[in-house]
C-alpha cells in the first residue's frame, strides 16, 4: 500500500503529460500516371470487351500472375487501340466484336512465367499444353523471355457475336500451347478455320500481324520505336 502511495503522484503526472491521441488517417497513395505513349484501351474502344486472363485462374499458369493488379481495363500504346478500333468497328457492321484477354503485359510479369516453368506444379498441363514439357513452351516459342505485350503494342483477342455475347468457335482455347494452336492447322473444321481468318484477315486490315502459332495473338505490324515497360496493372492509373 505505501509503495502505491508513493506511484500514484507519479502515474497522474505521466497521465496529464502525455495524453493519449486519436490515430490519424494515412492518406491514400496518389495515383500513379500513366506513360504518355499509353492509354486505357475503353477510352479510345469503349465497346471492345475485356476479361484479362492473368488477372485470375484461368490460364496456364492456374494463379494470378505477378503485375496484374488491376483487373477490368486493359492498357495499349495508342497506336495500337486505334488498330483495335478499326478492326472493333469493321467488325461491328457484321454484327460482331472483339474480346481481350490480354494488353498490355508488365515485363515482371515474363520472369513470373519463368519461375513458374522452374517448379514441379504441373496442375495445369493436361488443360493447356498438354502434349509438352514446361521446357517446351520455351523450346516451342509459346512464351518467351520478351514480348511485344511489355511494349503495350500486342493483345491476346478473340471474336464474339454482339447480339449473345458468345465467342465464335475457333476450335481451340487462349493460351493452349499446342500445334493445334497455329492460326493455320488442318485439324478444324471449316467454320472453325474461317473464324481464325476472319480475326486474322480483320486485324492485318487493321494494322496488326498474326503470330502464327497462336491464333490470339496480334501485334503492330509497323511498331517503330518501342519501350519496355514494368509497371503493374492498376485500374486508377493517371492518364497524360
């Protein structure tokens, strides 16, 4: 009792000194601007649909991938979402319209895949390369260790029918890396061959060149001066 006597005097003093403060709110980051060469692709195409693949599960890789924080709008160097919407708009006249799966693609985002093709996790092979190794995607030139994505001149796209919103059967999924994956393959159907030139013949019209192993993928066919980039996705991103 007498050494709390002897506390308390000194305890009230601390007390009245030192009081005790609100937390205050720590304000958000600002958000980040955009290089000046980029844009959101829906404000050049609003009416191009968009389902980013790496943003989720659903690709090869079967997790989201390392930059794809943003999730709903895709990001191309300017030049390129103006071949977009060429190709969006001659489409359109027939009732039909594009749907990305992939833009704009951080380069952080190609040493992700190599890792991954570095582990045992096998999990997804039988869905989307299922008649090679891991070492094969890179033997095969499926992935690589750049790619015109970085530049923000490539898209991973496919066709749909405006009125049901359905792809157009292009006998085969994005991203299986696989031979029945060339634009030109002799095991489709003829609806299924004509689809693939439908995308490939709309978009050379457009500008934009076919990867030949991958009936998905388009670049600028004249892409002058480019510029890797490695920022993340982010859907908030300050335009110039």
């Amino acid at each position: 009792m007498k050494l709390l006597s002897v506390l308390a005097p000194a305890l009230l003093f601390l007390t009245q000194c030192s009081p005790i403060h609100a937390p205050q709110e720590v304000a958000a980051p600002a958000p980040q601007p955009m290089p000046a060469e980029l844009c959101y692709l829906d404000t050049v195409a609003p009416s191009v649909k968009v389902d980013l693949k790496y943003c989720g599960n659903d690709n090869f890789v079967g997790r989201p991938i390392d930059g794809y924080t943003g999730g709903k709008r895709a990001i191309l160097r300017k030049d390129a979402a103006q071949a977009v919407l060429k190709a969006q708009r001659e489409l359109e006249a027939k009732g039909l319209g594009l749907l990305i799966w992939d833009a704009y693609r951080p380069h952080r985002a190609l040493a992700d895949f190599y890792a991954w093709s570095k582990t045992a996790d096998d999990s997804t092979r039988a869905e989307f390369y299922p008649n090679i190794t891991k070492r094969g995607i890179y033997e095969n030139r499926y992935i690589g260790h750049t790619s015109e994505h970085s530049w923000g001149i490539a898209v991973d796209l496919t066709i749909i029918d405006l009125k049901t919103g359905k792809e157009l059967d292009m006998g085969g999924r994005h991203d299986l890396l696989d031979i029945s994956s060339a634009t030109v393959y002799t095991g489709l159907t003829k609806e299924q061959q004509a689809n693939r030139l439908l995308l490939r013949d709309t978009m050379a019209r457009a500008g934009m060149k076919n990867y030949s192993k991958e009936w998905w993928h388009y670049f600028l066919r004249e892409p002058g001066l480019c510029r890797r980039h490695n920022f993340p996705l982010n859907d908030e991103l300050v335009c110039p």
